[in-house]
C-alpha cells in the first residue's frame, strides 16, 4: 500500500493535465466534463480516495506517515508515476486518455473484484477497512467505459490512432 498510494494518490494531478490539454472547444465539451467529474471524484467527493487508500493500510499495520513518505516508493514504482505525469503532461489528450484512464483505471474493477473477497473472507478486513476497493470497482468501470468513447470518438486519425493503441 505504501507503493501503491504514490502510483494512485496523484491520479487527479494527471487527469489534470490531460484536462489542461484537452482543448476548449464544443467538440471535446464532453470529455472535459468527463476529466473533471474524475477529477472531482478522486479529490472532494463524500471521502477523498486517497484517505480510503490509507485506511486499509493503516488496518495492514503501517502508519499514514509511512505511506505518504516518498522515500517508501521502489523505484518502479516511481518509473510509473513518472510515465503517468510524462503521458498526461505531453501527450494529446485523447492519447493520455487512452493510457492512464483506458490503459490503467479501466483494468482496476477485473483486479479487484478478485482481491475483495480474499481480503474479507481470508485475512477478516471489514467493509469499512476495503472500501476503497469496493469503491473502484464500481467507479473505475464508469470512468473506464467512458474513456473508452472519448477515444473512439477523438481518436480520429490515424496517427492518433496509433498512438492510443502505443
């Protein structure tokens, strides 16, 4: 969790960017929404989901200390933070968009799904201690799903394209 914190915790900076780069025009209206309404989500919605994070690393015994020092965070973990922030700071939207929302929170619901019932049922987490898992299997189907349009739909050359699919 101490890794896993500095790969999510930031995950509203990059959609961030990607909102930053999203131009500000009719045509794209709708996936700017979208990035922010993630944005918010992640951020000020009823618990921020990095709180959640900590909660059930604080029930697997570290301290919130630990997991927001970021000298706890292995290098690889590092390398995908920083290729997070590299995508959506530089890369077109519709490409970031495919990368970080399609590429990553789109697979997080098939992770979890897996995990949640092992947490509860062999190692006695309760509901309140996992909620942040519970939470991103229903909402990281949404943002996945909704991702996806936004690059079948922005995606419309074949450059773009191909660089989605990269």
């Amino acid at each position: 969790m101490e890794n896993h914190y500095h790969y999510v915790g930031p995950f509203a900076e990059y959609l961030a960017y990607i909102y930053h780069n999203t131009p500000d025009v009719e045509k794209y209206q709708s996936a700017k929404d979208f990035i922010l309404q993630n944005m918010y989500e992640e951020e000020i919605a009823a618990t921020r989901h990095t709180d959640l994070l900590i909660r059930f690393a604080e029930a697997c015994g570290t301290t919130r200390e630990r997991v927001k020092d970021p000298h706890n965070m292995t290098p690889t973990t590092l390398g995908l933070q920083s290729w997070c922030y590299a995508v959506a700071s530089r890369e077109n939207f519709v490409v970031a968009t495919a990368g970080l929302v399609v590429g990553l929170e789109s697979q997080v619901p098939s992770i979890y799904r897996r995990q949640t019932p092992v947490l509860r049922e062999k190692y006695g987490f309760t509901d309140d201690e996992i909620e942040f898992f519970d939470l991103h299997i229903v909402s990281d189907e949404i943002h996945g799903e909704r991702g996806y349009k936004i690059v079948l739909e922005h995606a419309d050359t074949p450059e773009l394209q191909q660089q989605c699919m990269h």
